[in-house]
C-alpha cells in the first residue's frame, strides 16, 4: 500500500535564554513576520507561508528545539498515526489544540526522544490590506522586504543515539530516506528523510549524538528564493553584527546553497536556496563515503567545516558550564515579556 501521512513540516519550537533578543532579530535580521503571543511564546512565520506560524521562540534556560509540527495529509490521518503508536514507548497523547492549529496528536522519536506533533486542522493567515499583495493573488502577503526575507520553513535537523532505528521509525510514518553519509559501512553519520518531497530532499535530517543526552538539536532551515538571496544574506547578517559561521557553498547531498549564522540565543539556522525536487516515489537512498572527501558535505566554497559546527543544543552539563555566561546558562531568566506585555504568563 502506497501511503502518505504527512504533508509538510509545519512548524519548529526554538527554546532561547534570550527570547526578546531572539524574536527581535528573527523579525528584523531574518525577515519573519510576528503572527501573536501566548503565554512564554511568540509565533512567527515566513512572509510567503500560509500556516498561522511555522518558528514559536519559547523562553528557557538553555537554546534547543521543543515541539516539531507535522501537518498531517489528510483529516484522519492523525488518527491513523495514533493508532499506529498506540501502547508504545513513542506514544505521548491528545492535545486539544494548540495556537494556530486543532487536535494535536503528540509522539517522540524512539532514539532521539525528540517531541513531534501531527494535526489536520490549522488556522491560515490573513493578511491585513495594506499587506496583501495586489498583483500576484497566491501569496498570503506582499513581500515585506525586511532583513534577509526568509520565505519559509525548509527543515530540522536533529541528533539521535541509533540513526539507523530513528530512519526506521520515520519511514514506518511514510517518510522517505533519501541519502545518507557512512564513515565506514553501516555507520552513518548524516541522513536524510522527507514526508512527501515536493518542495526538497529533506524536511528532516539526522546526525549521530554521542553525548549520552536526548532531545538534542543542530539546526533549524529556512528558504529564500534564490541562490543569489544566500550570498545577499550574507551581507545582511553581517551588516547587523551577525558573524557568519559555516558558508556560503553548496551542499553535495541535495544541492542547495547553505549559509550558517547563530541567532541571538546561541541556537544554529541555516538558510538556503536552490537544490533539486525528488518526486520519485521509487528513489533509492543515495550513499556518501566521507573517507577521502565528502561531497555529500559541500562541493563548493567552505568545504570544510568550522571547529563546533557538529555541536548541538543543549550541550552537556560540563561543556554548558564552560561555553555560557550566567545569563545563557539560566540563572536569571527575566520575564520575556516584561513591561510590553505586563509580565504575563
């Protein structure tokens, strides 16, 4: 049976010790759009994304990812991925509904532990006039032109313990693995999924995690439009004192144009543009040897990349302790909102 469950990555939860700072620069520097607020949490999106929110900046202690959100495929198939997980160690439960979308069936990866949500039913976002685009009428909104102009979510990248058990885990939801990286035979050290692959290769990514943690994040992409947006983006960044740490170049593995910056919290995003469409429902997973080079890595500029660029969030106790001040650390995290929202929760 040919079977598709998942649509789209919908939405990633970045966790930052400084979320005012964090939201600032992901509305100023990469361009999204602030849909609301609730609680600890702002909802943003990119300028031409038709879901209520696809990046929520939740405060907490030490920068990591909390939920990933799964747009399922059709209205039961939530339902048919708890029935799937139902009385296994993956199962988490209902959520009534959460900000800008229903339902919610909740489930963590079974290596990685990484909290993922699946729904059917989402709010779409409205445009006021003064931003809807007059021209062209399949936009949500008229470019709005600020920072770098992030235009969507692209993907997540996560680590986890057993690479191979987590791929297994995906697919029995109808993910398709569609490359993957091997320092020796059997041993994969960078793989590649998507739910559907109409827009890219991949809308998850796997790294291997030998910290002995779980829940760990690397990265969270987003798209622009064209290659040369990338290197324009470059130029932004560091225009707003945003230090460049891995690119610009091309990835190998899916070939798209890669640029790596640190946000204020200390968490990694990418944005990218370009690459190829896999729409073949047969593909086979295409293998990478990384001895003697990795093309799967990069193929142009940068090739190698930095000291630190494979650490991933939170880090543990030890490194925490040496890499964070007081304040990243979460000493004294401050109200997030302060005086602008009168200190509610």
């Amino acid at each position: 049976m040919s079977e598709i469950l998942l649509s789209q990555l919908a939405h990633v939860e970045l966790i930052s010790p400084k979320p005012a700072e964090t939201v600032e620069w992901m509305k100023e520097v990469f361009g999204l759009e602030e849909t609301t607020r609730e609680g600890q949490s702002v909802y943003l999106r990119g300028w031409a994304e038709w879901l209520h929110s696809s990046l929520i900046i939740t405060e907490g202690r030490e920068p990591g990812v909390g939920r990933i959100g799964w747009r399922a495929y059709g209205p039961e198939d939530p339902e048919i991925v708890a029935k799937r997980l139902a009385d296994t160690e993956e199962a988490v439960g209902w959520v009534d509904d959460w900000a800008g979308h229903g339902a919610t069936y909740q489930y963590r990866a079974p290596h990685g532990r990484h909290l993922h949500e699946v729904f059917w039913d989402v709010e779409r976002y409205q445009a006021p006039p003064e931003q809807q685009d007059p021209v062209i009428k399949n936009r949500p909104q008229r470019f709005s032109g600020k920072g770098i102009g992030a235009r969507y979510l692209d993907h997540v990248t996560m680590p986890t313990q057993n690479m191979l058990g987590d791929i297994d885990f995906y697919k029995r939801l109808g993910a398709r693995h569609t490359a993957q990286t091997e320092v020796e035979p059997g041993f994969e050290v960078f793989s590649t999924l998507t739910c559907n692959g109409i827009r890219s290769t991949h809308d998850l990514a796997l790294v291997p995690d030998f910290s002995g943690m779980t829940g760990r994040a690397h990265h969270i992409a987003f798209r622009v439009d064209q290659r040369q947006d990338v290197e324009r983006a470059a130029e932004v960044f560091l225009a707003n004192d945003t230090p460049i740490e891995f690119g610009p170049g091309v990835h190998g593995i899916d070939e798209i144009t890669y640029l790596y910056v640190r946000e204020p919290g200390g968490f990694r995003m990418e944005i990218n543009a370009g690459g190829w469409v896999n729409t073949m429902p047969d593909w086979e997973t295409t293998t990478y040897q990384a001895a003697g080079g990795n093309p799967g890595q990069s193929i142009w500029r940068n090739v190698e990349a930095p000291e630190g660029f494979h650490e991933s969030w939170p880090l543990p106790a030890g490194e925490a302790a040496e890499k964070q001040d007081a304040a990243v650390a979460g000493e004294n995290v401050r109200d997030f909102f302060g005086e602008q929202a009168g200190g509610s929760r």
